[in-house]
C-alpha cells in the first residue's frame, strides 16, 4: 500500500504538463462515463454534523473503488481518500485529499472548457482570465488553465473579498508565470467605476470558487463580456447559496436555447442554489460526460457567446483521479509504501 501525503500530491500535480494534464483528463471522463451509465455506482453519501463540524463519507465502485472521508471546520477541509482493489478490497493507497479534491474539482471544470476551447487552436495572447476567491480551488483553476492555453493570457485577475489576501496570490504566480500579468482585486461592489466591469470586456474564462449567498458573477459583469466567455462555478455546494445571477443563468443561456454543463444533473439539482432558487430544471442541464458521448452537443455549445459549468463534486472524481495519482507516485518513487499492511 502506498501512502501519499500533502506535500507529494502537490509536486506530482504542479509539475505536470499539458500532456500530463490530458492523461489525467482522459482518466477522469472515464469514470464520469461509467457513472452516466450506472448511477448506482455512487451510493448516497453519509453527512455527520457536530458542533464543531461536519463529516462526510462517500464512496465510489465500479471499475475503480474507493472512498473518502473528508471533514469541514474552521480550519477549513480535510481527510483521505482510499484507494482498494476492485477485486477483493486490499487497500491500494491513501491520499491526503485536500489538495486532490481541488485539483480533481478543477480537472472536471476544464474537461467541458477544452471541448469549448479546443487547445490545438491559436488564441489571441490578449485575453482575460478571472478568478474568484483566493483558496485551493481558486489556485488550481487558474493553474490548469495556465498549462492547457501555456500563450493565451495576458491578465489574470484574482478577485477576493479581502484584496491583500489576493495579492499574495498574485505575488506567488508572478514568480511562477512570469509573463503574465497577475492583478488583484476586490469583489464587485455594483458601482459603475468598478474596475471589474472592464476586464469583464477582455475575459473569456472566468473561475467562481467562493462559497457564497451572494452572487459574485453578476449580471452587470456578463454583460460586459465582448467576447466569448467560458464560466465555471464550484464555490456554492448547499441549496442557499449561489455564485452566479439567475439572470445571468436565463439570459445568456437557457433563454437562448442553451444549456447549463454539471458533473451530474442529480446531484446538481439537489445541492446546487443556482437551480433550486431560480427553479431551473433538469432539461436545461446536459452533463459533461455527455459532451464527451454525443459530438452533435459540442456543436450546440459552440454557438454560446456565455457557457456556464457547475459543479458539486462527485467521490468518482477522487477515486478515479486519485488512482492515477497513485501510478504517478509509483512511476515516480514518490509517497511511503507499506509492505504487508
């Protein structure tokens, strides 16, 4: 058994390139694959709350099987996730899952933002992208898409509620991505001078990764968009909370005739606020393992000026990413094996 704790999940995952990230994807959409055509795959998930925080445990079978079990506190999320041999159940590896589970988050956002944004395709190296919230998931968001569209960029803007915690951000990936300009700034404040509305004109990827009531993508911002816009919200996975405007979510897309991308419409439709409270139902979603089933929906998508992606998260996407984690570290000499555990 093979044990990997932070640190080495983290190395493994940062020094990946565009044909590393590929692979990664490749095994991932498998597992959403298998999911879409056996829900019964993922049983529901078990949700202990205390005082002091609230544990989760999930698991996941099929031709991968594992578990995890994570907890959230002030000290934010942590946990495992397990690996086991899908024929009698040896454990195969842990993982330490804090940063597994926002690489694996935002491994899942750019599955349908490659099939938007193909990646063999020349981009114009003046465009925006822009980051919600300054956390693990905001940080993988952005790195993923820096290594996919390596000269597509030139701004990105990191938007938090505290600025400085956002300059520190930015402080870090100047140093790692020297070439592109790193900007920080506050949440929009609704104000016609904010600086936000301008670089909303130049974006076309914008990344939500705050868990929130109040929408951060609002509809003032979108309209501001001139070009196509790819937008990805993780941040809100309880029925009130909401990162995007349910106008942005009518306007620009279901009144158009498009539809909203989830990692499941099951899931999606029980924990996410931006359907439960603007009731939007299950006929304007299309999950993403259907873009990877049915080319005719890539065609579809393609003809939105504004696509949205949420999701909620699936144990499948820990399991299935993180056994590939797993022969990385093996391939690598990386983590702590256990003999005869």
């Amino acid at each position: 058994m093979l044990v990997i704790n932070e640190k080495t999940v983290t190395k493994i995952f940062a020094g990946l390139s565009p044909k590393g990230v590929l692979k990664y994807q490749e095994s991932l959409i498998k597992g959403l694959l298998e999911y879409q055509s056996d829900n019964s795959i993922i049983p529901p998930r078990i949700v202990s709350t205390t005082p002091y925080c609230t544990h989760l445990f999930m698991a996941s079978t099929g031709s991968r099987v594992g578990m995890k079990a994570i907890t959230g506190s002030k000290e934010g999320f942590k946990g495992i996730t397990t690996i086991l041999d899908k024929n009698n159940g040896y454990p195969l590896g842990i993982i330490n899952c804090t940063t597994l589970t926002a690489f694996r988050t935002a491994l899942c956002n750019t599955l349908p933002l490659v099939k938007y944004y193909p990646i063999n395709e020349t981009y114009s190296n003046n465009e925006t992208l822009i980051a919600f919230g300054v956390g693990d998931q905001a940080i993988w968001h952005i790195r993923l898409s820096l290594i996919l569209y390596p000269k597509r960029f030139k701004t990105v803007i990191i938007s938090n509620r505290t600025v400085s915690k956002a300059e520190k951000l930015c402080e870090s990936f100047r140093i790692e991505y020297p070439n592109v300009e790193f900007k920080s700034l506050g949440l929009y404040s609704g104000e016609n001078d904010d600086p936000l509305l301008e670089h909303f004109k130049t974006a076309t990827v914008v990344f939500t990764c705050i868990p929130t009531s109040v929408p951060t993508v609002s509809i003032d911002l979108i309209n501001k968009c001139e070009k196509s816009c790819f937008i990805g919200a993780i941040g809100s996975y309880k029925p009130h909370m909401t990162e995007i405007d349910g106008e942005v979510l009518f306007k620009h897309v279901i009144d158009k005739g498009g539809k909203i991308i989830v990692d499941s419409k099951e899931h999606c439709l029980h924990e996410a606020g931006e359907f439960i409270i603007n009731k939007v139902q299950e006929d304007k979603l299309i999950d993403i393992a259907t873009l990877y089933s049915d080319e005719s929906s890539i065609k579809e998508l393609r003809k939105q000026k504004i696509v949205i992606s949420k999701l909620v998260g699936l144990c499948i996407m820990d399991v299935w990413v993180g056994s590939e984690c797993l022969e990385s570290a093996k391939r690598d000499g990386l983590g702590i094996e256990i003999e005869d555990f």
